[in-house]
C-alpha cells in the first residue's frame, strides 16, 4: 500500500518535469536567431516569399506561440515527432530504422 501511495504522489511531479523541459526545448528553439521558415527555404534553395508563407502554414509558424507550445507539448506527449526535412519521412520512423535494437 505504501508503494501505491508513493508512485500516486510521484507521478504528477514527473509529469511536470517532463513538462517544464518540453516548454524549455521549446522556448530555446525558438530563441534561436532566424526564422525557421526561411532557414528552411535557404536549404531546398527556393526562397520566394510564396514558398517561405507555404512552409509557415505548413509548419504551423503563423499560429500564435501559445498555440505553437501547445501543438508541440501534445506532439511529444503522442511520440510524434514531426517529419524529416530532407526525406518527409516521419522521424519517429526514421529513428527506428537508423537506431534499430541489434540483438548480438
């Protein structure tokens, strides 16, 4: 019984820890200097203000950063983590090919 009370009582503050670092990852990436839509134009080499707009809807850069933070906590909360630039392969499925359990 005092082990059921004691992971009752630890729980919550995990999740707020893991909360409290999901908003911190959150708020230093987007501290970064530059904005994401243009890097990311800069890297295909099309940077007409078209395409830079299209890569901020797609990524949901126009929400406001409350809705941003949102999205991004719940994103992690679901273990997606978004798609790769280079491939548009969801990275949760790229990891798992790259980082595979090798059984010796």
């Amino acid at each position: 019984m005092r082990f059921a009370y004691t992971i009752l009582a630890w729980l919550p503050r995990a999740l707020m820890v893991l909360v409290a670092i999901g908003l911190l990852n959150f708020t230093l990436i987007r501290m970064a200097p530059g904005d994401p839509a243009s890097v990311i134009a800069g890297e295909t080499g099309a940077s007409d203000a078209r395409y830079i707009e299209d890569i901020r809807s797609s990524y949901g850069l126009d929400q406001p950063m409350w809705r941003q933070a949102a999205t991004y906590l719940g994103n992690l909360a679901t273990f997606d983590l978004g798609k790769a630039i280079e491939c548009s392969a969801t990275l949760s499925i790229s990891y798992l090919s790259v980082y595979r359990p090798r059984f010796y």
